[in-house]
C-alpha cells in the first residue's frame, strides 16, 4: 500500500524556519522523482519545490528560492522541505508527491500557518 504521510507542519511567525518531512512507503522510492506542492486557501496547488530520483537536481518556485531547500534520503525514504524567511504568504497545506512516468502519489497534506 502506497503511502506518504507528511509531518512538521504548525504555527509560526513571520521570519521563523520550519522542517517539513514526508515518509514514503509501499512503492520503489528511490525511482521517483519527489516534490512539495502547497495550496492556500481560495488559491490552486503550486508546486513549490522538486528533486530527482538520485537526488542529483533540484528546482524550486520562484517565490520560495533562496528560502527553502528540499533534499532526500533514499535510505531512510524521506523527503525533506527546510523552510526559512517564512512570510505570511507562504499559509498553505504542503503536499508531498511522488512522480514516475506516468505514477502520481500524493499525501495528505500538513498544515502551514505564518502568523504573527
């Protein structure tokens, strides 16, 4: 059974620093490309930050470069998404996926919330 179950989400002020992490289980994760999505409320899922399957490259939306840096263990399974400088502007559920050909998983989401 596939899963991924996000976790780290919470409260936080404005210029704080959370961790995201997401564990993958039940399919090869190692072969997947991994990505961080987030949806605001009232706003359509964006993709926030990706990394390819070795781990080799990454990219991230314009709004979160230089703030954020997503990496991967793929020995533990996890996916990681280091969040700095956070605005108010970055409030969203974050969702972890995992992406290969034409294979889509999504989490369930965690809650963000950057407020003062």
């Amino acid at each position: 059974q596939v899963q991924l179950a996000e976790s780290g989400g919470g409260l936080v002020q404005p210029g704080g620093s959370l961790r995201l992490s997401c564990a993958a289980s039940g399919f090869s994760f190692r072969q997947y490309d991994m990505r961080w999505y987030r949806q605001a409320p009232g706003k359509e899922r964006e993709l926030v930050a990706g990394i390819t399957s070795a781990g080799g490259s990454a990219n991230y939306a314009d709004s979160v470069k230089g703030r954020f840096t997503v990496s991967r263990d793929n020995v533990k399974n996890t996916v990681s998404l280091q969040m700095k400088s956070l605005r108010p502007e970055d409030t969203a559920v974050y969702y972890c996926n995992a992406g290969r050909r034409s294979l889509m998983y999504w989490g369930k989401g965690t809650l963000v919330t950057v407020s003062s």
